[in-house]
C-alpha cells in the first residue's frame, strides 16, 4: 500500500470499527489500543492513533469531515500540522522532546511513565493540575494557587515525591509555560521529563481522556479557587476507583497496587 493512502478508506472493516467507535466517543488513542487487543494477529485491524486523526482531519471542510470532528472527545476545527508549528521558537528553554523519549514508553509495558497537564479554569484566572500514570491511569490532582512555573512545580513535586521512584519515572508535558521550571523538578523528583510538540494533545492522550472524565465533575467555567482540596480528593478517589475497559475492567487503583505487589515480589 502506498504512504499518501488512507487505510481506513481501504480496509472497510477498519473503518466501521473506527466509526463505530466515534459514535460511542472513544478517542483515537484507546480505539488504537482496543484494536491491538482485539485482533493482535490481523494486519489490516492494525493502526496507530495518529492515522486515525489524520483520517478525520483529512477533509476537514468536507460535511462528513466536520460531523467526524464533532464526534472526537476532544476537537479542534483547525489542527494544526506539528511538522510546520515544531520550528516555532521554544518558549521554555532546555526542554527535551517527546521524539527523544525511549520508544518503550509508547508500549505501555511498565509503571512509572506520567502524562501532566493544567486544567484552566473560568476566565483563566484559576487552574488544577493533573498527572495520570499511561500504563495504570492512577490519577493524581494537584490544587494549585496561580499559575506561575515555581508554584506548579513545586506542588507537582511535593505529591510526586510521595510516590515511590519506580512509579514516578518519567513525565511527558505539553508545552505550558508553566512547566519552565522544568530542570529543577526533574532535580528534585528524579524524574525525566519531555515535551509532547506544540498542538498536539493526542499526545498525551491519557492526560487528556483523564480530564474529560474530571470535566463530569468540575464542567468548563468552574472556579477551581473555590473548589476544596477534599472535593479535588473526593474526584481523585472515584475516578481511581471506577473499572476501565481499558484496564479489562480493572481500576487504576487495582492496577497500582499490582505494580507495587510486583515491585515488592522482586525486592523479596
């Protein structure tokens, strides 16, 4: 098959299934993972998230375009291509990119490899953060007072570091500025971090399922300096306790603790 076609339009069993799953509003990314579970061994049922947007994005003006967009979780008319918008000029220096991130962390294999964002709140004068595990989607809100790069930082780290090292490895970031502080949380967490590219959040496409889900709670226009730390806790607390299909219908929580067993197993 040549590069410049579109497998879905070729493979029309690829393509019901990914509709299929608009419709149901799955994003991108789990449709990818729930095809490598489903048929592991069929190299047509096989695709990775980024062809699926490009797919969708493809005709974007087109009627059926548009209606595909509206079905993503999370959509932007105008996607903006990250191979014309990476040569912008880096607002946050010494930042190292999700291109030099070892490949095995795409795989999901092990704990310990972090996506973090910022939630913003009404008019932008409020945020939260959020940190999510990739491989057991263990959700971690942080309360926030502002938005400058030392005070994210630091209240990132001081709930990181409660964690054990092994599963606070890595963190992959977009490119808020709030994360200019970067250098000195690595320092002071041991964690490597990396920079998905500008305009590009399905690259962090836990982060951001995860947060649509803390949208159920806290919808667009909530006042996060009103919103409690036992409320931010109570969330936290439900989401890390509901089942996952992602997860074969196991919890984030469930999930931890089987990495913490193991990690105690070895040491044992």
């Amino acid at each position: 098959m040549k590069r410049t076609q579109d497998k879905i339009n070729s493979h029309p069993r690829l393509k019901i299934f990914i509709y299929r799953s608009l419709l149901k509003g799955t994003s991108p990314e789990l449709m990818a993972g729930q095809i490598k579970v489903l048929y592991p061994n069929d190299p047509i049922m096989s695709i990775s998230y980024e062809s699926i947007y490009k797919h969708i994005y493809r005709f974007r003006q087109s009627t059926l375009g548009k209606k595909l967009i509206k079905l993503l979780p999370y959509h932007h008319h105008k996607r903006r291509d990250k191979r014309k918008y990476g040569i912008k000029k880096n607002r946050i220096k010494d930042q190292v990119s999700i291109d030099d991130r070892p490949k095995y962390i795409e795989e999901r294999l092990e704990a310990g490899h972090l996506e973090g964002d910022l939630m913003i709140g009404v008019a932008h004068k409020s945020a939260i953060g959020t940190i999510v595990d990739r491989k057991t989607r263990f959700l971690i809100i942080v309360k926030i007072n502002n938005r400058k790069s030392k005070t994210v930082t630091h209240e990132f780290a001081k709930l990181l570091n409660k964690q054990p090292q092994y599963l606070r490895k890595t963190m992959t970031y977009d490119n808020g500025i709030e994360m200019a502080n970067h250098k000195w949380l690595s320092k002071k967490t041991g964690m490597d971090i990396y920079f998905a590219h500008p305009y590009s959040s399905w690259e962090r496409g836990t982060n951001e399922n995860t947060n649509g889900l803390i949208r159920r709670f806290l919808p667009k226009g909530t006042d996060f300096n009103n919103i409690s730390m036992e409320e931010l806790k109570n969330i936290e607390n439900n989401l890390n306790n509901r089942p996952r299909k992602v997860l074969g219908f196991k919890t984030p929580n469930q999930m931890r603790s089987e990495e913490i067993n193991k990690m105690n197993h070895t040491k044992a």
